[in-house]
C-alpha cells in the first residue's frame, strides 16, 4: 500500500512539473512571490499547481487577459503576458480535450400536466385537459414543476398516459364525425323519483330526503363530451 501511495505522489509532481516546464521561468518571476511555496495567497500555489485544476486555470486565464495580476511590479512585458495567456488557453484545451464525451446519466424529459394540455390542444385543436387527473408535478432542484430532473414517469402515471391517449383518440373520431350536436332538456316533473310516494309540489319534487333522489335515462347517440346545465335552488 505504501508502494502505491508513494507512486502516485511521483506520478502527481511529475505532472506537475512537466505542466509548469515551459513557463517555469515566468512563474518564478512574477506569480510565485505571492503563490509559492512561503506565500500562498488566495491558497494558491504554483509549485504544486496540477495541469488537471481547471478552475485555476480558467482564473489564471482571466486575470491574465484582464490585466489584474501580476498586482504590483516587476511587471511582465506585453510579449511575456500574451506567451502565458496562450500556454494557459493551451492547457485548458488540453484540459477540456481529456474529459471524457460522455454526458453520463441524463435524466429523459417529460411534459408537466401545463405543457401536456397545451400540446394535445395544439396538435388536435380540441381543448381536452386530459392532464388535469394525471398526479401532481413535483418541484425539481430549480423550485419549478417544469424542471426535468423532478418530472419523473411513475407506474400510476404511465397508466393515465395510456388511458388519456384512449380518451384523446375517442375525441377525435367523434369530432371527425362532423354530426349535428346533441341537446336534450329534462324536466323535473317528468322525470322519476326513488320515493314514489312523494307528492310533487308546486315547483316540483321536493328531494330534501337524503335518500330521495331524482332520475331519468337518457341513450345518448354518440361517444363525446357532453355539457349539463342544471337550474336548481334549495331551501333552508
């Protein structure tokens, strides 16, 4: 075990000094008096400094190009700084280049109850809402229930996926029918009671038992959306 640590660190400041062989002379002069081995501002060190670090050497990019450090003389030339902000972009790529392509896990998109809604109204040009009875949209990371990474797909929500393509497709084959809509007017009177020995008033039944209620059958002649208006009162 000991082997191995000991190889690792030779391996690291080899690394390390392969990474800083080319501007070692221009690190030594300007940046290592405040980020060396005595002074590590800010907790850098340039002695030690890994060709892995992207952070540092983004930070040691910018401040370049910004013209912030060196902070005080000696001062490099204009020459000098513009040869450490190209070795600096260079290990960078470099840097950049090493990672690997793959995105790793990404979490598969899906649509919140909102958007789902808007999408079947768009594409059919019917205003369905079939993604009012799907489960509530959890907030992701983000605090928003559009935020992917909290719109997971649960067993019960696969179900209302296949039961609203079911109920979608139904309100397009009935749309496509181009048949004249439906009405029908029911009037209490007419209509048949559970308690039939309940008088009517003059208004009606009067259906204020809890277990007297009023009905009718009604065949409808096609699959669709149907509207009810109810006109009622109630009494105290």
């Amino acid at each position: 075990m000991m082997a191995i640590v000991l190889l690792a660190i030779g391996f690291a400041a080899n690394a390390c000094a392969q990474f800083q062989a080319p501007m070692r002379p221009l690190l030594e002069t300007y940046c290592q008096r405040c980020h060396g081995t005595t002074v590590q501002t800010a907790g850098i060190n340039f002695t030690a400094a890994s060709p892995s670090n992207r952070l540092l050497l983004k930070k040691m990019l910018r401040v370049l190009q910004d013209r912030e450090m060196p902070a005080a003389a000696p001062l490099p030339t204009a020459e000098e700084r513009e040869k450490m902000i190209a070795w600096v972009a260079e290990e960078l790529k470099r840097n950049v280049d090493a990672v690997p392509k793959s995105a790793g896990h990404v979490t598969l998109p899906r649509l919140n109850r909102i958007e789902y809604n808007n999408t079947i109204r768009d594409l059919t040009g019917l205003d369905l809402r079939p993604a009012d009875s799907f489960p509530v949209d959890p907030p992701g990371e983000s605090g928003f229930n559009n935020d992917r990474y909290g719109l997971f797909l649960s067993p019960l929500l696969i179900e209302k996926y296949m039961d609203a393509a079911g109920f979608i497709a139904g309100e397009l084959i009935a749309a496509r029918a181009n048949t004249k809509p439906f009405a029908l007017k029911l009037e209490v009177e007419d209509m048949r009671i559970t308690e039939m020995q309940t008088p009517k008033k003059p208004y009606g039944y009067d259906v204020g038992a809890p277990q007297n209620t009023i009905y009718e059958y009604v065949k409808f002649p096609r699959s669709g959306t149907y509207t009810f208006h109810v006109r009622a009162w109630g009494r105290q």
